[in-house]
C-alpha cells in the first residue's frame, strides 16, 4: 500500500537548450506508515526532487517529465488519488499540510521572529481547522508541543529565545498538526548539533510508531539513515542509482557510489588505518558526463559505462534497485559489490 | 575582474541608449548648433519653425542652439561632481567602515554634518564664496556641488564595509598578514563596484538637479549656457505665462530624460546585483513555446506539457571529466 | 618520544562582555568563551578538538592565530613567549597560519584564485620573478596539478573540495609550521571529505606540520587524532593522547557525545536515550561544574564546585568529580529511557 507513487519524475531548471537535467526519470514509491530515506550530495537532486512533485519548486525549475500520485487514506477506509502534477492551486492548498507536510531545510529560519511560537500553530489550525475556536485551537498546540515533548511555556516565547533544537521540534510539531499521510523532512538535523539530532531522529521515531505517518528523511548522512529509515534510495547527479532496505544497503551495497560513500564515514570503532574514500567531486549538473554520471570518479568503469547511461534493474529477489553495468547479468561482480546481508542480530 | 554578464533587458538598453545620446550631445553639441546661442540679432519671441527648431527667445536668441550647447555645461559639471563625490564616499565610508573605533566615530560625525546640513542653501553659501570669473569654471562647480553630495554614499558604503569586514576572506586576508589599506582597497573595494556604481549614478542625478538649481536661480555665471540658465531666462521673461513652452519645455525634458536614463541603468545594476532577479536568459518566447505564462507563481511550479518534438538533451561530450 | 612544542599555550582565557537582557533593564554579562584552556602543538602530531558550536573551539584558534586577543593567559611560540596585546607581527603570521570552514566565503569572489595566493607569497618576501615556481610548489602540495587549470579561475568556478585545498596551499605559501584547521571539512561533500582529511593527516606526518583539528564530528577526529581534546563551554573536559577518550570515554559529556552519533554497526545506540534536558540556552551553569545541568550521574558537588582535571590513565584526564578518588569506571551507565526526552 503506498502512499505516493512517484514515475519517470523529471525536473529541469531553465528551459530548452540552457536547460539543466537537476532530476531524471525518478520512480519512487513510499509505502504507508514507513519510512524512506533519500540519500545524497550536493547536485543529487534528493531536494529538488521533493519540492518538486510537493510542486513547492522555484522558478525557473519546472517539472519536465512524469507523474506524481498522492494517494490519500480516507476516514472510511477508502482511498482517493491525487495527481500531484495536474492539480491546481486549490486542490494543492487542500492537501498540503493536511495530507503532505514539509520540515524545510531552513526550518529553523522559518518562524517568523516578530511572532510568538503560538500564533505560529493559532494560524494554521484556524485556517485549516475552522471549526476549532480559540481555546481549542491553543489546547490543540499544546497536545502537539507536548507529543514533541517541549512543555506548554515554550508557546509564548519568540524563536529566539528557544535553542536550535527546540526550533526544530515546533518545526515538527507544526507539521504534523493536521495529523498529515506523509511528512518530508529536508536534512532536518543538518544545522543541530549531534547530541540534539540524536533527540530529534529519536523522537521522530516515536512519533512515527505512535500517529503512523509516512516519513520521507532526506539527508548527506547515510549512517543517520541507517538507523532511521526502512528503505533508502541513493541518489547522484539527478538520478536514482540505488534503491534497498536500510541493513541490506549499509551491509552489502552494491553500487560503487554507495559503497564509496559509505567508505568515506570513519568508523567510530575498530582499527585505525587510512581510508580511500572517492575521488574527484560530485558530478557538475551543469556539465555531466556521457553514460553513466558516475563513471569518472568510478574504480570499476567499463567501455560501456562511458557511452549509455544503466538503468535501474532488480537485483536478486528483496526487491532491491541498482543502476550499474555490473550488475546486469553478464558480468562478473567485483567481491566488494556482492557481499551477502547479514542476519540481524536480535536485539 | 570578475567576468561580467551585462544585463540585456529592455530597461537597461534603453537607458544605456539615453545617455549615450547625451553624451555624444555633450561632445559634438555646439558644432552641430545652427547658431550662435549667445547671438540675439533674430526676432524676438518666434514660435518654433523651419528656421528656428524651437523658436527665439524673448533676446532673439535660438533657443534650440542654446539646448545643443547647454548639455555640455550641464553633464560635465554632472559627471565630474558625481565622480569627485563618489570617491571622497569612498574613501570616507570604506575607512569608516573597516577602521572602526575613533576614526569610524570621527569619519561618521563628518558625514552626518554633511548629511544634516540643507544642500542648497549650503550650496549656495558655498558658491557666493568663489570668485565671479570661477562660476562659469565646470569643474570649479562640480567640486562644489560634490561637496555637499558625498555624505549619503558614505554611509551607504560605510554600511557594506561593516557587513564584509566579518566575510572569511577579509578574515583569512588578515590572516595572511595584509596589510589595512591593501585590504580596503584591494580585498574589500572592488567587491562593492555594484553599490559604487550605483551610487555614482545617483550623485550624478542629485548633481544636475543641483547645477540646474543654481542656474535656475542665477547664481552661475551666465556666460556659460547651460540647461539651468535657459530655464532662468525663460522665467525672468514670462515664457511660462505667455505660454512660450519652447522655451522652458525643452531643457526640462532633457534633463528628465538624462536623469530617467540614469535610473534604469540602475535597474541593470540591481539585476546583476541579484541574480535572481535576471531571466535566466528565459525570453517570453521561449516561454511561450514551453506553454506556460509568463508569471509563474510560487507554490504552483509548472508542468510543462508534452511537445510534439522531443527536446535534444543537450549534454557535454566530456567523458571522464576529473574534477 | 614526543618532541618540544612549537606553539603552547598556557591558561588561555576569553570573555566577552555582552549587554543582555530586555524589557528596560541592560546590564552587562559576561560570556565565558573560552576558560583556562591549556594545550601543546608538537611538530608531526595532529592535535583534535572535539567540541559543539559554543563550545569555544572557534575563538580558540582564533587566539591562537592571534586574530583574537585572550582576555588572559600565555603563548609560547618555539619556547619564547609571545607578548599578548600588542599588535600581531608578520613573523607570527608566518609561522602559524589558519584555515577556515567555508571555503567559498574564504576567497575573495572578485579575485583569481591566482590572486589569493599570490597575496600570499609577496607579503612574506617572495620575488615577483620567484612567484610562478612557488605557485606550483604550493598547489602540488595540495594535490591540485596542473596547477593554472585552478589559479586561473574565479573560487566559484572551483568545488568545495578543491577551494578548500586551496585554502591549505594558501596557508602553506607561508611556509608555516603550525597549522590550525578550524572545521575544514564540515561544509564538504561527504564523498570529498575524506580526501581533505587525508591531506591534513599528510602534511602533519610527511612534512612535520604541528596541525591542529577542530571538529564537531568526532569520528573524523577519530580518524587523524595524534592526541583528542573535547570542549564543553569553553572548558577542556577531557584529553587524552591518541584517541582514547574516543575508546574509552571517561567524561559523561564524551559519553554523552559519543552515545549519540549515529553507528550503522552498533544498532543498539538507537536506544540508548540518555537523559539530558537539550538545554543550550539554559543548560550551562555559572557555577560549579558548567555540565551539570545536563549531566545523567549529577551529584551535589558539581552543583556548587567546579572540578579540575583529575587523570583516569595514563595520558588521559577528565575534569569531573567522579574520577575523584581514582575512580577509573565509567561514571554513568547508559540508561534506557522511556518515552522522548523532555526539553
């Protein structure tokens, strides 16, 4: 049962020939009361693709290609899709912040300083609650400050006279305040320091348990996701190049970029001795390369890695994704990229 | 420098064009005058005809010579006050604003005297001072409209020296070991070349309204024809209650003009300031070709509809580009 | 084993005076930034600092590069001391250079990468005929060949990884032998990363740089530490040669720390919630121990007397009250807590 259904998803910024390529042909699908995490750099396209199908993109990005299908759970047990692409400015008014809600990047930077923390929550609840009055909508604002766990008081302070991570929890707060199908949370812990992310990812995970809304994480911090996410999708230069539950993906990637990505984090335990992360940069929208966008920075690249571009294939039979000529049958699997999962441990 | 990407919108061309026009006035304007302006030998108070474009005046002088020639006097005395403005602005705001301290709190009282004090009556103390035979001096002129038009541009650049004097790379330059002034001049200057810009074309603005003021009231020497002086002639004469606009109407447009060319160049200025505000070379044809209108708005990003020809991909042929 | 340190300081201390509070009444308060922070950098060794934004560890470097001057404490640079409060002469600059973060804010936009550098080698007495020789030295150093492909350009033009490779060449021109690396990789790519600190690690063990790592990511101090130090409110609260504070945690902020980045291999730190009221605004005490507030295994004495560093092993200490009597095990057990943590 998913709760989005994203297909051959294209975004550009600028048109025709100055046109650049920030997402292509992405296929998504969040699965209801889950958790994906959308892994990537700079130049990934994992933002823009959000704010794309959210249809929250600035100009001059402009969706080039695809759809995008919310499909939303009703009271009674029915469901409604919704064409997130077709629809016009109403219909999207409608479902965002009821059915979709989104923690920005800038979260922290998006309340506004003049205005204390409970007119913040007084305004959405009245405009998209109107049958609540005033005492019910502040009852409301507390139930969800105190579901965050922040206490009742913090309502009436301005945003600077609360911590970066108390922001972020009203941030979150405020997104789920119309109990939303999904939530998206941009690099949410980006700006907060450790020990704060780790009270924000692990109340996320709470509160995800407890209302069961679907949660897209996107993130530069693959080990974040690790532990947060069901399933994570790797992205680079725009495309999809990997796409597995959270134990496979960290255990036995099978996509040289996952794999050097996840070479790059030093380990927190274990011997010391140097790493050979990736070389050069992520790949310059702007400037792609032919084939494959990875190729150049990869340790593996073939002839035909340079002139045709790998689709996203099946590999092995949990429903994993990888887009790479390795893997499309013929070849020999280098041993780095054909690790086997290894059972859980039980906790 | 900086690798500049001029602006092409319409506004900007068209006041580029303005004042090119002007300027080229400026130079070639009394040789390409049929008369002599000063010459008061033809009839007097003769609307505008094939002899004389814009009439005479009530001297019986040719009003539309004294309209070539008067440009000269008037944009140089512009340009040079606006030039010798802008750079005291410089100098006193960059110092301000990175020195700081005591010199910041001495070089911030000076500019707001400046600032506090009423321009003209300044301007015209200032000018009864100079000597009879310096009034009709362009230069003499524009060094003293420019002192009492540098003051807001200091503190305009004051400000942006404040704000980029905390940037890493002035950091990291003092880490270095460089020197203050190498740093303002060479780190911190060019980095305001919008705002200065943009502030020289404002005194140059503010500086013919106040050159026109003083002719207009008579305090320059009348020897030198300028726009200001017509105006005051054609006042002392009446033109404007015997309805004699071509007298007056002429010099007030070309200065309107000048000071309009010069505001949408600012425009431009402001366009390159922001990128945001550019098109992104998106021209309404191209727009239209995509099908959308031309006003997108925020939170509705466009679909585009599928085109009958499939668009070319363009991609570079830079396989393996190492970075 | 270890040599003489080339730069040490000796009780480093910066307050800041700020006007605070609204609402009509303004009285001065003091912000201790940084507070008796002691360290030595040795030549070949990479000293990290492991701290959060407000720890300190900024103004720290910036007092050692001399930008910011301590409120009080000593510098020794090459065994002589350094006379504070006077103006910082080009002879420091030229032997203790620093790096910044954000390598884009670093360069000045206008110029040529070319012009950064170059700025550099003239002020401390290269030739204008020696210039180009010095420029390719500087740029092979980096790994950044052939070097006019990068002088040549504008900063923006280049990526993240290399303008910050140019940064260290920059720093380098100088012919330093001290070099401090405030977050030099924290506004990198993660796949870029690596790469950078690899470099760093490299110029301390190949050329003999005394280098000191500033960092909030510990497990990259983890990677290049010769000797970690953490801060917390300006105050060193554990150190340790190699990186066995990382290992083997005493402090129960290191604990803390540590306990809370994320480890794909160690699933069970999804449990671990220590209790902690999230505190930045309110959570640092005036008096007595500054992790109090926060502190899982809090006891009356830190509440009212600040503790000093007490050594839990060999060439590992931690300021706390519970390593008091020689008390080596670990001063909180992680405890699993029901329901989110309150803040």
């Amino acid at each position: 049962m998913n709760v989005l259904e994203v297909r051959d998803f294209s975004i550009e910024y600028g048109l025709e020939e100055a046109a650049v390529h920030a997402v292509r042909h992405v296929d998504l699908d969040v699965v209801r009361s889950s958790v994906l995490g959308i892994a990537g750099e700079s130049g990934s396209g994992k933002s823009t693709l959000v704010y794309g199908f959210t249809r929250l993109l600035r100009w001059p990005g402009v969706v080039a290609g695809g759809s995008a299908v919310l499909r939303v759970l009703e009271d009674d047990g029915t469901e409604r899709d919704v064409d997130l692409l077709a629809a016009t400015e109403r219909e999207l008014r409608e479902i965002r912040w009821s059915q979709i809600s989104i923690v920005l990047q800038s979260a922290l930077s998006a309340l506004n300083p003049v205005r204390r923390i409970a007119k913040e929550f007084d305004e959405v609840l009245r405009v998209h609650r109107s049958g609540l009055d005033r005492h019910a909508r502040r009852a409301r604002a507390v139930e969800l400050l105190d579901m965050v766990g922040l206490d009742e008081d913090r309502l009436d302070r301005f945003p600077h006279e609360l911590s970066g991570g108390q922001r972020q929890r009203i941030m979150i707060a405020l997104a789920l305040a119309l109990d939303p199908q999904l939530v998206i949370m941009d690099e949410p812990t980006t700006a907060l320091d450790v020990v704060t992310q780790r009270e924000i990812v692990d109340q996320l995970f709470e509160l995800r348990q407890r209302l069961g809304f679907a949660m897209i994480f996107i993130t530069h911090d693959l080990s974040l996701l690790v532990e947060l996410a069901d399933e994570i999708v790797v992205m680079y230069a725009g495309e999809i190049v990997e796409r597995a539950s959270a134990l496979e993906l960290y255990s036995a990637p099978r996509h040289p970029y996952t794999l050097g990505l996840i070479n790059s984090f030093p380990p927190m335990h274990g011997e010391r001795r140097e790493l050979v992360g990736l070389p050069g940069s992520p790949a310059d929208l702007a400037l792609l390369p032919t084939g494959c966008s990875f190729h150049p920075r990869c340790a593996w690249a073939m002839e035909v890695c340079k002139t045709a571009s790998p689709k996203a294939q099946p590999v092995g039979d949990t429903g994993r994704l990888v887009a790479c000529w390795l893997h499309d049958g013929i070849r020999e699997v280098p041993v780095e990229l054909r690790r086997s999962v290894p059972q859980r441990q039980p906790l | 420098m900086k690798r500049l990407r001029l602006p092409r919108s319409p506004k900007v061309l068209v006041g580029v064009g303005i004042e090119l026009f002007f300027l080229v006035l400026t130079v070639i304007g009394p040789w390409i005058a049929p008369y002599n302006p000063s010459y008061n030998g033809f009839a007097q108070n003769l609307a505008p005809s094939a002899k004389h474009w814009l009439g005479t005046t009530a001297l019986g002088e040719d009003i539309f010579s004294q309209l070539l020639n008067g440009a000269r006097a008037t944009i140089l005395v512009a340009v040079v006050a606006g030039l010798v403005a802008t750079l005291i602005a410089m100098i006193v705001g960059i110092s301000a604003g990175y020195l700081g301290g005591k010199a910041d709190d001495g070089l911030s009282m000076l500019s707001n005297v400046f600032l506090a004090i009423p321009g003209l009556p300044l301007l015209i103390v200032l000018d009864s001072y100079l000597p009879q035979a310096d009034r009709s001096n362009s230069l003499i002129l524009g060094l003293v409209i420019a002192l009492t038009g540098w003051a807001w541009g200091a503190r305009v650049l004051r400000a942006q020296t404040m704000s980029l004097r905390n940037r890493d790379f002035v950091e990291a330059s003092r880490i270095i070991g460089e020197s203050r002034w190498r740093i303002m001049t060479v780190e911190i200057a060019p980095n305001l070349l919008p705002i200065l810009a943009s502030s020289l074309l404002f005194t140059i603005l503010y500086s013919i309204g106040a050159y026109v003021t003083l002719a207009y009231i008579g305090l320059t020497s009348t020897s030198v024809w300028n726009w200001g002086t017509m105006m005051f002639w054609a006042q002392a004469n009446n033109a404007p209650l015997v309805n004699q606009w071509y007298w007056f109407v002429p010099p007030g447009v070309c200065i309107a003009l000048v000071g309009a060319g010069l505001a949408l160049i600012n425009f431009g200025i402001d366009e390159f300031i922001n990128p945001r505000l550019r098109e992104a070379g998106l021209t309404s044809k191209v727009l239209r070709r995509a099908g959308l209108s031309r006003r997108v708005r925020l939170g509705v990003t466009p679909v585009l509809r599928e085109t009958s020809s499939p668009r070319r991909i363009h991609r570079s042929l830079q396989a393996g580009v190492q970075r | 084993m270890s040599e003489s340190p080339i730069l040490e300081a000796r009780s480093l201390t910066r307050y800041f005076a700020v006007r605070a509070g609204g609402g009509g009444r303004r009285h001065k308060r003091l912000v201790r930034a940084v507070e008796d922070v002691s360290l030595s950098l040795r030549p070949s060794r990479v000293t990290a600092v492991v701290g959060e934004s407000g720890s300190g560890k900024s103004v720290l470097a910036r007092m050692l590069a001399r930008i910011v001057t301590p409120t009080s404490g000593e510098l020794m640079l090459g065994g002589e001391a350094v006379a504070l409060g006077t103006k910082r002469p080009l002879e420091y600059a030229r032997q203790v250079q620093l790096v910044l973060q954000d390598p884009f804010a670093s360069m000045n936009p206008v110029h040529l990468v070319r012009h950064n550098l170059e700025r550099a080698l003239l002020i401390h007495g290269t030739r204008r005929d020696e210039l180009p020789t010095r420029l390719e030295g500087a740029m092979s150093r980096v790994a950044l060949t052939p070097p006019d492909g990068f002088l040549d350009r504008f900063p923006h033009e280049l990526s993240g990884g290399q303008l910050q490779r140019v940064s260290i060449a920059r720093a380098l021109c100088v012919e330093p032998k001290v070099l401090l690396a405030d977050e030099p990789v924290s506004m990198l790519d993660v796949s870029v990363r690596l790469g950078v600190l690899n470099l760093v690690r490299s110029l301390a063990v190949d050329e003999r740089m005394a280098t000191l790592y500033i960092t909030h990511d510990i497990a990259s101090a983890r990677y290049i530490a010769d000797e970690t130090m953490v801060m917390y409110a300006g105050q060193v609260v554990e150190r340790s040669n190699g990186v066995t504070l990382i290992d083997e945690p005493a402090h129960p902020y290191t604990q803390l720390l540590i306990a809370s980045v994320p480890d794909p291999m160690d699933p069970t730190s999804v449990s671990a919630r220590v209790a902690a009221d999230e505190g930045a605004r309110q959570g640092v005490a005036d008096v007595g121990c500054r992790f109090a507030p926060r502190c899982p295994s809090v006891m009356e004495i830190c509440r009212s007397q600040e503790p000093p560093a007490f050594a839990v092993a060999a060439d590992h200490e931690s300021k706390c009250w519970r390593h008091r009597d020689g008390n080596v095990a670990m001063a909180v057990s992680v405890a699993a807590h029901e329901g989110s943590p309150r803040a």
